[in-house]
C-alpha cells in the first residue's frame, strides 16, 4: 500500500517537472537526432533526409595476382556506393600515386586504370610488367577514416618447359615425342625453334620423319616435337627456344634393344648392394662388441 503510494507521488513529481520546462519539438539539420530534455529541445530524425551508404569494397578479383615479365596484368577493384569520393590506386613500396579516379599520376605510361562508365570498377593495367613490379599496391577510397584493399603482384619470368623428366628413354624405330609448354600468353612467342645439340632441327632433312605441332591458346603456347624411327643418331640434346621467353632442354636416349626400365633397374642395383654392404658392416660391429 505504501509502495503504491510513493510511486504516484514520484511520478506526479516527474509530470510536474516536465510540464515546467519549455519543450520544443523539432530537428535538427546538423544531426537529425534527439537531443536531450536538459536544453529544452526534442528533436527526432528528418525523416525526408536521404540515407548516404558508406563506401565498400567489392571482393570481385584475387588478392593475389601473378603476371609474366612482358604481358599486362589487371588488378582488380570494385567499390560499391562511391558518392562523391575518390578511388586512388598507391604503391606500397615507395608510396607513389599511380592512380586519382580516372587519372594517372605517373611518368611512366605502362599504367592506367579502366572505370567503364556508371560501373564501380576502377581496375590498375599494367602493360609489359617488369620484375621491378613485383610488390603490394592499394586500392584506397578518401573516406574518414580511409579505406584500402591491398592486392599483391608477383611477377615470373617467361620460361618455357619441356613437360616429363629431364631425361627421356626411347627404343630404336620408335617415336621421339617432347612438348614444350610457353607460359606467355597475353604476347605469344612469334616462333618456337627447336634444337638437336647445337644445330636447329631441319623438318626438311632427307631423315624424313620429323614434325612439329604449334597450338595457341588462353593458357600459353604448346609446341610438340614428334620424331618418328628413332635412330641412334638421334640421341643427344634436345632444346625449345621460343623467341620470348628463356629455354628448356631435355636428354634423349635412344635404346638399342635394351628397354628403359631394364636400365633404370640396371642403374638401382649398385645402391642395393652399397645397403647390403652397410647393413653387414652394422652386423660386424655388432659383433665384435
């Protein structure tokens, strides 16, 4: 009962105040919030006030980016909701601005960025990547506080290679195969030399039976090296060249009658035996202990 009583005198108090005080309702343009009863003022959202979203990135390319010395590489960036910010491409190494909206802020002309108009990408090209390259670069929006994304750049060398080992074992009169794999693909090798020793392979030779088979592709160039009837004379070593990249080289060994799995097992027995002389040296030792 007394309970009762003290919470209606309470709240009677409460009412009075309130009644007291000046209040004014409105909003506020600065903040569009409730401000407190203390100033005399209650102010509630503008509900007509657009809502400005806050710009974010759009994970829509690999963070980690591998480009070969010579072709382009494209790091990619999309920024959702960029209002009126700018989207700037930095590299990290020295800090430097490459890149201001749809402007390049460098010297050196291998780089630009690709925004297709009313779209959120602002993508950094870089034609003919050089190994000096290779490193982190940013993709930043000037909001407060700034947001960036970093995208990191290897870059290899072009380099050619001979798929299988680097020794290869052929029976006499059957066919010499090797395939020489190009990793450029954006600037493919405008020719692909094959050499036997330090002589190019002539496809014309009165030999006869020797082919190539060149093939282009998004994945690089493929060049296949066929030679049928292989002769002993046809052992020795055998190197890709393309005219944009660094070489490969592979041995071949022409059998004559011996099959190459004999001789890998011919090559395993002296370390069998270099085991069993080890084990019965142990036995020894052991021994005389």
């Amino acid at each position: 009962m007394y309970a009762s009583e003290s919470t209606r005198l309470l709240l009677h108090l409460a009412l009075t105040c309130i009644s007291l005080l000046p209040v004014t309702i409105g909003t506020s343009a600065a903040s569009g919030s409730l401000v407190g009863v203390a100033e005399g003022k209650m102010r509630f959202p503008d509900a007509t006030k657009p809502v400005v979203e806050r710009p974010y990135f759009d994970d829509v390319g690999p963070r980690n980016v591998t480009a070969v010395v010579g072709q382009s590489a494209l790091l990619q960036c999309r920024v959702k909701h960029p209002g009126e910010r700018t989207v700037s491409w930095m590299r990290k190494r020295d800090l430097h601005i490459l890149t201001s909206g749809i402007h390049t802020y460098t010297g050196d002309g291998r780089f630009s960025v690709r925004h297709p108009e009313h779209s959120d990408d602002y993508d950094l090209r870089i034609e003919y990547v050089q190994k000096r390259d290779g490193g982190v670069y940013e993709c930043q929006v000037n909001t407060e506080p700034k947001i960036n994304m970093a995208i990191m750049l290897n870059v290899e060398d072009a380099q050619a290679t001979i798929s299988g080992p680097g020794e290869v074992y052929v029976k006499k009169g059957s066919t010499i195969s090797l395939t020489c794999s190009v990793n450029v693909h954006s600037t493919p090798p405008s020719s692909v030399l094959w050499y036997h020793g330090h002589a190019v392979v002539d496809f014309d030779s009165p030999r006869g039976g020797i082919s190539l088979e060149t093939e282009k592709t998004e994945a690089g160039t493929t060049s296949k090296l066929l030679v049928t009837k292989a002769l002993i004379s046809d052992s020795g070593n055998y190197t890709c060249m393309p005219s944009n990249a660094s070489p490969a080289s592979a041995i071949v060994h022409v059998l004559n009658g011996e099959h190459p799995a004999a001789m890998q097992t011919s090559r395993a027995v002296p370390g069998k035996q270099m085991a069993l002389l080890v084990a019965l040296a142990m036995l020894m030792v052991t021994a005389v202990r």
